[in-house]
C-alpha cells in the first residue's frame, strides 16, 4: 500500500499543475471544497462545464447550444468525457440520453468514472464486473463495491497490471484513490475513521512511554517540551493510518484571530487540535477559555463534521478533568454544525 500511496501522492501533484477540464472533474469527485478555490484555464464552451462542476445555476440553452455544435474534425461536445459531463450536471434532464449513450460507448475505467458522476449507473458497472472477473480493471472496480471482499492476491495482482500503464490519467487516479481508501477501510473493517482516532488519542500516553522513559540502551530518549513536540508525535502516528493527513493548514481570521488547524483528515471530516499543559500552568482554566475561542474558527472549515480536542498533560496539571466536559458535544453556527470531543491524557 505505501508503493501505491507514494504513486499517487506525486501523480496528483502533477494533475493539480494542469488547470484543465480534467482537474475540475477530478476536483468534484474527490474534493469539491478544493474544487471551489481552484483557477482554471478553459476553452469557452469548458468554462460552461465547470459551471456544472461547480454545482451553479446555468441556462439550459447555453448548455443545448454547446451541445448542438457541428462537430470538428468528427470530433463533437461528447467527444471529451469531462467537457460533457459537466455540461450534463448543467443539464441532466436534457442530456440523460446521451449520457447513457457515452456509457455504452466507454471502457470499464470510463465507466467507473461515469458512475462517480452518476451513481444510477452502478447496477449496471457491477452486472458487466462480475461478467468480466480475470480483468485487472474489473477486479479493481470489484474491491470496491465489495467494501474489499476480493482475494488479496487478486488485488495485487491486478494493481500490478493497472499499474504498468504509462500514464495514470484522471479517470485512474479516481479509481486508484478509492482502492487505496477501501483497502485501507477493509483493514479496520469493524472500526470507523472516529473510532481509529479516538483510540490512538487514548493510547497516546501508554505509548509514549516507549521514546521518553524505555529506550534501547545507548539511545537518547525524545524530548517532549510543548505542543509542537506532541503534535509531531501525533503527525507519525495518524499519518500511518490516513495517508492524506495534513499539518498546520490555516483558516480565516474571525473577531481579527487567524488560527492553525493542527492535523487536518479532509476525507474522513476530521480535525485534531493539540494542546499540552506544561509544568509552568497553574491548571486547566486559561486552555478551556482558549479552545472555546478557537472552536469558533473552525466553522470555517464548512466540510467538518468531527473535531478532536486533544489535551496531553504530563504534569497532572489538571485539577478536575470533567471541567472539560462542557466543550464536549455539538457546535452551531448558521447551516453549519460540527461535533467536538476532548480526550484529556497523562
């Protein structure tokens, strides 16, 4: 898995350089937040499909008329999968045919990616997987509807194959990055993205023990002074279980404050605030008054829905843990509403 991780990490750095049709497809499947800040360079007629991309209002006919074009060197709106499908988003009533018609006319990969689009298509993707199970394609598209259920060898086996391709286009990377999330789910089949979080935070401390007190004889023991040296900590270790695991990403200033996100799962909707109370502080008093400052930075962050409180404190600086209880729970402001949950250690 880190092989194919690694692959694809780089392979969409390289996408994000183009500012293409292509990105903005790729963009409203796997990150649409991203997708609304992203600058594109189009053609006229592209510009209108990343109206639909973009999940905004359009007059039909500017979308017909694209449509209705006289086609170029046998070449017509059709033609480019990703002009047309956002000009289907535009239009679905108007164009439900000929998406139907571009179905039929793809490979399975194209297929996979119409189904992202379109999700009534899926019925229909799993009868011609399950009629085609020797293809490297099939047996891909197969793990995933399964949640996978497929023979590991078969998996890798079929990775290997898809993998030799020259080039890993958008429709790839799609498919790619869900085999990666659903290997990655199917290892943790019982447990969700919270709960794997909520036990690492847990288990924090008992495992920390390992680098600052137990290390190997002639082996330094890691220092851990302030927050900074926990969140890095906590980078490792999150960062092995959600490859796509961000640190220090800013959101906007609210009341004139700019905050920090500490470690951000945009996928899974989750975000880890780290705190660390120091031999210096009296108590619990000022971080509680702190974080409820901060939660309300969060609302900026419209694709949250779990935010994780973590508060190690090494020196029992806290008097009464269940102080903290009070920040625990849902949070609201205008259409957007987010969960919190702190997890005090010592």
């Amino acid at each position: 898995m880190v092989y194919l991780r690694e692959i694809l990490k780089r392979n969409k750095s390289l996408l994000i350089q183009d500012k293409n049709i292509e990105l903005a497809a790729y963009l409203y499947v796997k990150s649409f937040e991203e997708l609304l800040e992203q600058s594109f360079e189009l053609s006229p007629d592209e510009e209108i499909a990343l109206i639909g991309y973009r999940k905004e209002l359009v007059a039909v006919a500017k979308v017909v008329s694209v449509m209705s074009k006289t086609p170029v060197k046998g070449l017509s709106a059709t033609s480019n999968v990703y002009k047309f499908v956002g000009l289907y988003l535009s239009a679905k009533a108007e164009l439900s045919q000929q998406l139907k018609e571009k179905y039929q006319q793809s490979d399975l990969k194209q297929k996979y990616f119409l189904v992202k689009i379109e999700p009534a298509l899926k019925t229909q993707l799993e009868a011609e997987v399950m009629a085609s199970p020797n293809l490297p394609l099939a047996v891909l598209i197969e793990t995933i509807f399964t949640g996978g259920k497929v023979n590991e060898i078969d998996v890798n086996n079929a990775l290997l194959a898809v993998l030799s391709e020259p080039v890993i286009d958008v429709q790839l990377q799609i498919l790619l990055e869900d085999i990666e999330h659903t290997l990655l789910s199917y290892r943790y089949v019982n447990k969700s993205a919270d709960e794997l979080v909520r036990d690492i935070l847990n288990n924090f401390s008992n495992a920390l023990q390992k680098i600052i007190r137990n290390r190997r004889k002639g082996h330094s023991v890691f220092a851990v002074d302030d927050e900074y040296d926990v969140q890095d900590i906590l980078y490792v270790i999150l960062k092995s279980v959600f490859p796509n695991l961000r640190d220090e990403d800013a959101i906007g200033k609210v009341g004139g404050k700019s905050t920090k996100i500490d470690l951000l799962m945009r996928e899974e909707r989750i975000l880890v605030e780290v705190k660390m109370l120091k031999a210096k502080d009296l108590n619990e008093v000022n971080f509680i008054a702190q974080l409820k400052v901060d939660f309300e930075s969060y609302h900026e962050c419209k694709w949250l829905t779990k935010l994780f409180c973590f508060v190690y404190d090494p020196f029992k600086k806290t008097k009464d843990v269940s102080n903290f209880n009070d920040l625990n729970g849902r949070r609201t402001k205008g259409n957007h509403t987010f969960v919190v949950e702190v997890i005090v250690a010592s």
